[in-house]
C-alpha cells in the first residue's frame, strides 16, 4: 500500500533522500535523486540480492512522483552480514579423486590429491549469492524506500516553497508593471489626441478648411493602435490564476505544465503591447515585463 503523499505546497523536482534496511540479517544502504524532467522516468539499480524487486520498485515511485528524473541506487552495506558463501561440488570431487586412482593404478603413478590442489580445480568450488525468504526482500526494499521518498518529499517541498516565494515577488513586479503601462498607455492616447486636434487646428488656420469626419477617424485609428486594455486585462488575469495555481498545489495536484501554459499566455499578451509600445516609456515597460516573464519561466522549469 502507498504511503501518504504528504503536505500541500508547490514541489521543486530536485531532491535527495537516503535510508538503510536490513534483509535476514543482511544491511542494504538506499539513496534517491531527482531533478527536472518534463515528464517522470526512473531508474533503479539493485544488487542481484534484491533483482527481482525493481517492478516494484518503479511502482511505488510512480505513485509517490508525477514528475522528475528519478535515479534509485541500493547497495549492500559495508557492515553486512553473509552476503555468498562458498559451495563445494562434491560429486566433480569424486570424479577428480576417482580419476586420480585410475591413472595411479592403470600407470603405476605415486601420490595422492591433497586438498588445496584439489580446491583449485576447475568447478570444484564456487560463491553462491545468499537467498531470502519470498516477499521478505520486497517488503522491506518497500519500506526503505518509503522512507528514502519521504525525505526527498520534504526537500523538494522545502525548495518549491522558495521558488513560489521568489515567482510570487515577480510576479506583484509583473502586477506593477501593467498598472504603469495602463497608465502610460492612457497619457499617450491623450498625447496623440491632442497632437492630431493641434495639426487639425494649424491646417485650418493655413487653410480655412478642416476635414472633421476625417479628424475623428485618425483619432479612432490611433486610439486602436495604442489600446492595450485588453491585453493588461489578460495579463492581470493571468497573474490571479498563476497564485492560484501556486496555492492549489500539492502531491496530488501537480502543477508545473499549467504554469507553462499560463507562461506562454503572458508571453503573448507581453509580445502583443510591445507590438503597439509606440512610446520610448512604454517599450522600455514592456522589456521590463518581458524579463519577469522569462525569470518566472526559469524557475517554473524545475516545479513539479
């Protein structure tokens, strides 16, 4: 059975944790990494003790992890006990000592085998790995496991925690920088206006004539290329859905491809003002909001 995914909060996917087990009197040292990855692949290397254990292995870390590169490694501790012993195949023995009296009798050969001749012959000796009891070994790689998992859980909950932390200041920076550029946007409008009026008023003063529907329509026309209300209401709207999203979050509730999906959606609103950023002030904002996007984007990189 799965253990508990643990708290709420965002998740890093970098992490470690280690934990050790023992099997029938024999210590196993278990260690496990993460880091980013756009989807969740492990891997797990076992001793050949433990081989038969590795499906089991991967699934438990797929019910604890929805996202990371997952490396798991166990080793026989340095202090355990009887990992092989050796084995003695008595019947070659018997067939070695049996040939040695045939070709001293058939030849009239002196001399007997003595052990340590014997020992060195080919298959008379060999190292057995030590067995376990079925389902003993899985148990308690399981167990290690969970354990292992819990600590890498509590890092990678410790720096998630600091990442929405740095992304939440960025993005009241990306806040600011829509409430400036609403602002600035509307001081441009207002400029263009009136420069239009005082190019209509000069022409009828040179002229006498003044062409007022026409008048209107400039204005309308740069008006439009200068509105960005729209777009800054997106982006503000983007910005509350992107806290919430860090606020949702949890083991059971991933959330590092919607961020990336609301990061693209910033990435076009921003794209989209600084296409109509005809204003020194204004494209200097945009850059500006450009640079957030792309720090949170660094950071979203490694959120599970």
């Amino acid at each position: 059975m799965s253990k508990d995914r643990g708290a709420a909060g965002a998740r890093s996917m970098t992490g470690f944790g280690r934990s050790s087990f023992e099997v029938e009197g024999i210590g196993f040292d278990l260690e496990v990494r993460s880091v980013n990855h756009r989807h969740l692949d492990s891997r797990v290397r076992l001793p050949r003790l433990l081989a038969d254990c590795e499906a089991d292995a991967k699934a438990r870390i797929r019910e604890r992890l929805q996202r990371g590169k997952v490396d798991v490694t166990v080793s026989i501790a340095g202090e355990s006990g009887e990992v092989s012993r050796l084995e003695i195949d008595h019947e070659v023995v018997d067939q070695y000592v049996h040939a040695a009296r045939q070709l001293g009798e058939r030849f009239g050969l002196l001399g007997t085998l003595d052990v340590s001749t014997i020992l060195g012959m080919p298959g008379v000796t060999r190292f057995a790995d030590a067995g376990f009891s079925e389902g003993d070994s899985g148990e308690a790689l399981l167990e290690g496991l969970d354990r292992a998992l819990d600590a890498l859980d509590a890092m990678r909950l410790h720096e998630g925690t600091s990442l929405v932390a740095d992304i939440d200041s960025r993005l009241s920076r990306i806040a600011l920088l829509v409430d400036e550029l609403d602002s600035r946007s509307g001081l441009v409008q207002q400029a263009v206006r009136e420069r239009l009026a005082k190019r209509a008023a000069q022409l009828q003063q040179e002229t006498g004539l003044v062409d007022e529907a026409r008048l209107q329509q400039e204005v309308v026309i740069a008006a439009d290329r200068l509105d960005i209300c729209e777009e800054l209401a997106r982006l503000r709207s983007h910005v509350e859905q992107f806290r919430s999203a860090l606020a949702e979050a949890g083991p059971e509730h991933p959330i590092g491809r919607r961020l990336d999906f609301l990061l693209q959606e910033f990435g076009r609103e921003a794209n989209t003002v600084g296409s109509k950023a005809n204003d020194a002030p204004l494209a200097h904002h945009v850059v500006d909001l450009k640079t957030e996007i792309e720090r949170i984007r660094e950071q979203v990189q490694n959120i599970e």
